[in-house]
C-alpha cells in the first residue's frame, strides 16, 4: 500500500494501481536518480526499459488482487474457491452424467395408457463378457405410452455423480430397475425397453462456481444447531426438502405423554442429565426415484446416507429419528374453455406438466395455492376460461409421523376456491397419471 493509501488493501477492498500511475512513479524516481534533464521521451533506453517493467509490475499488482479477493467465499474462484470449501469441510461436488433414452413398449393392453413418472431408475445390463459395474440413472421427465406411441425419448441422469455415470454406448439396451418397477409400477404382461438415443457426458466436471458458492455461503459456522444439522441433511443427493424437530430439547409433542401432564403438581420439563440420552426427529422427502432404503451400491438408500452424515455432526447422546415426509397426493378437477383449432390433448398435457412444475417445487409443510393452480391453468396456450376449478388430495394411510393437522385416509375434494393445507410433515406431489385428476375439455 502506498503513503497515500489510495492503492492496495482499503476500506473499500483492493484498489489496483494503473499502469499509468506505475509509470509516473516510475519516472518520477528516475528523474530523482538520474536528474531531471533525464531523456525519458519515447525513443529512449531508458523509457522503453521501465515500459516494460510497468507491465510487469502491473501484472503483480493484479495478482495480488485475485489474492486478496480469493480470501472470500463471496468474491474466491476455480482453485481459491475450492480451497476455502476444503477449510469448511464441504469439498466441491461432481456434476451427474446427463443423456436421453429411448422407452419403447410392447406387448401393451387395448386401451390403456402407461405413465411412467418422473425418476424411474433405469440401470445398465451387464454380460457374461462385461466387467462394468451396473450404473443407475433416472429420468427427469414423466413418459406417457401408449398402443398407438409405443415409443417416447425422455432425458435422464446418473444416480450418481462423478465419471463413472458416462456412457457413449449409442443404441445400448437398458432396463428398468426390477425392484423399483415392481413397487412402483403395474404394468402387467406389457414391457418397457429403454435404449440409450443420447451419451451420457458430464460426470467429470464438478460443479460451477455459482453452485458451489451458494452451498459455501449456506454452511453454518456452529457445530450443533438446527440450521447446521439441516444444511448438511438437504446437501445429501436425493433429498427433496427436510425438517428438523425438536432438536435442542424442549416439549416433545410426538410422545404420549405429551398433554397428559398436571401443571400444578408435576415439572412441565425436568432437567436432562449429562449423558442420558435424547432422540429428535428428522423428517426427509426424497426426490422421485429415490428409494428409502437401499441395497444395492449403485442405488444408495437415502435413509442409510442421512444416518451417516447426521451421526458425524451429533453430540455425545443425541440421536436422530430419520423418518420419510408424508407424499401428499394432489389432483384437481376442472372444466376448461379452450378455443377452437387447438389440440385438446396437448393443451391438458402442457396444463399438467405447468401444473406438476409449480406444485412439486413446494417445501415441506407448504401448502398448494388455489390461485397458483388457476395461474397455471390460466396462462396456457389455447385455454379461453377455467370453471368449476376444485383441488383433491389423498393422503397416506398410514403415516409415520404426525405433528397435528395431517389427514389420513381416503381421497378429499375441496371446496371452489379452497387452499390445500398442508400438515408440517406432509409434502405435495403431483403426478400426471394420477387417478384424482379430471379434466374436461369444452370447445366453444
């Protein structure tokens, strides 16, 4: 930093000094060494010689401005940035291979429509020949078959992240995951058969500084707090939204003897003692196609990798309860005015997938808007009015959590204009094939 303190580190960051400044100093030494009748005019030596070293001089003045600034995670970049997230712990994460598949089905029922959602697993198919291990990927689009399309391309993604997700193979047969497909899809004597339309590329990149920065800012800097036991379960893959709760002590509303206690002759709360052990509860909506507990190693279950990162942050004698979110499904029932000359179909199909997109990026505990849904609905191509516009859920029947207001049982139609509530462990999911869905189309 010079005497004036105008260059180098201030208040208001580093100040770089300009090559024209470098120069003047410079001649104003040389005319202090050399005298002031000093030849300094283009053409000479001497100019050209401290021309030069200005350039290199402002160049060191830079260096050290991308030194200073890659201090901070906010202003750090490429190799800066990643050294801070290794002091924070949290080291940058590889991209997920990205392609297309090609679903095609046969041997399909007379009439009947196969939907299948967005992140079905689908997995390599290894030979009495082959030494790859089987890679996973899931779709990240839902796919609609039919006797009439019996093929569909949909893009996909490796469960995993990292190089071991890419694959070139143009015209490689896949299939879908069995365990998955059986618990998750019914499709009878019809079968579906994936192929690779697109290489999977990308897992050996990391994440972009953006990305990372965002997760690095995020980072509590306090070893056992809600937020920090949080930031570390929703950074696990596969994990959609978590809540936290009771995770300090407190009143413990999921236990029986919660309201059962006499104010006037017992302790509300007695004392914890050093050691003894306490449970808190934390509650995880995976993403579609995760399953909750896992067995095999290309398709870890995301019970088994919160588990894990949660016991490196508790204390001595905490313990978590690791329970999966109350899936809430949402459908709707509706009369749409469309105008004349558009496809029918395929103003309900973009309708959907509006409608999809706005009610699966809601958290845990958030509930479904009735004016999001009418937006929705509104602002699609060819749709004139919307009438008679009611949502429907149906909840789980078995829950297993419960933090008062969940609803159990069969499905619910709502009143018009009736926001869809939601209890603090439920989550809304809407899917396109869902039998709660009804739509009619009314051209004028």
């Amino acid at each position: 930093m010079t005497s004036d303190g105008r260059f180098g580190v201030t208040e208001d960051g580093f100040v770089v000094k300009g090559v024209d400044r470098i120069i003047a100093d410079q001649h104003a030494r040389a005319r202090a060494v050399f005298g002031d009748d000093v030849d300094l005019s283009s053409g000479s030596a001497l100019r050209k010689v401290l021309d030069a070293a200005a350039v290199s001089t402002h160049e060191l003045w830079r260096a050290l401005e991308s030194q200073y600034y890659g201090t901070f995670v906010t202003t750090a970049e490429g190799p800066s940035l990643t050294l801070l997230g290794r002091d924070l712990g949290l080291p940058r994460r590889a991209l997920r291979a990205r392609g297309a598949v090609t679903l095609t089905l046969t041997h399909p029922e007379h009439g009947r429509v196969y939907a299948l959602p967005q992140g079905t697993v689908i997995e390599t198919v290894g030979s009495a020949t082959e030494t790859d291990l089987t890679v996973a990927y899931r779709t990240t689009q839902v796919v609609v078959l039919t006797e009439q399309q019996e093929s569909a391309t949909a893009e996909a993604e490796a469960v995993l992240r990292g190089p071991g997700g890419n694959l070139d193979a143009i015209g490689r047969e896949l299939r879908l995951e069995p365990e998955w497909a059986e618990h998750n899809l019914n499709l009878g004597a019809a079968q579906v058969k994936p192929v690779v339309r697109q290489p999977f590329r990308g897992g050996e990149f990391d994440e972009s500084d953006a990305d990372y920065r965002v997760r690095l800012l995020g980072v509590p800097r306090t070893v056992w707090t809600q937020e920090a036991v949080l930031t570390q379960v929703l950074d696990v893959d596969g994990v959609r939204d978590a809540a936290v709760f009771d995770p300090l002590g407190g009143v413990e509303a999921t236990r029986r003897s919660y309201g059962t206690f006499r104010f006037g002759r017992h302790a509300f709360s007695p004392p914890r003692q050093t050691g003894s052990p306490y449970f808190f509860d934390i509650v995880v909506a995976p993403e579609p196609g995760w399953p909750w507990t896992g067995r095999k190693p290309h398709i870890p279950g995301l019970h088994g990798a919160v588990t894990d990162v949660v016991r490196q942050w508790r204390p001595v004698s905490i313990f978590p309860n690791i329970l999966a979110a109350n899936e809430v499904e949402v459908g709707m029932r509706a009369t749409l005015v469309v105008e004349s000359g558009h496809n029918e179909e395929a103003v309900k199909g973009a309708i959907l997938d509006g409608v999809r997109a706005s009610v699966n990026r809601l958290r845990l505990g958030h509930g479904v808007l009735y004016s999001d849904i009418v937006l929705s609905v509104r602002t699609a191509t060819g749709v004139l009015d919307v009438q008679n516009l009611r949502l429907r859920r149906f909840a789980p029947a078995f829950g297993q959590t419960y933090y008062r207001g969940a609803t159990y049982g069969g499905a619910e139609e709502l009143s018009a204009g009736e926001n869809l509530s939601l209890a603090p462990d439920e989550i809304a999911r809407f899917s396109v094939d869902s039998s709660l869905i009804d739509i009619q189309v009314v051209v004028p």
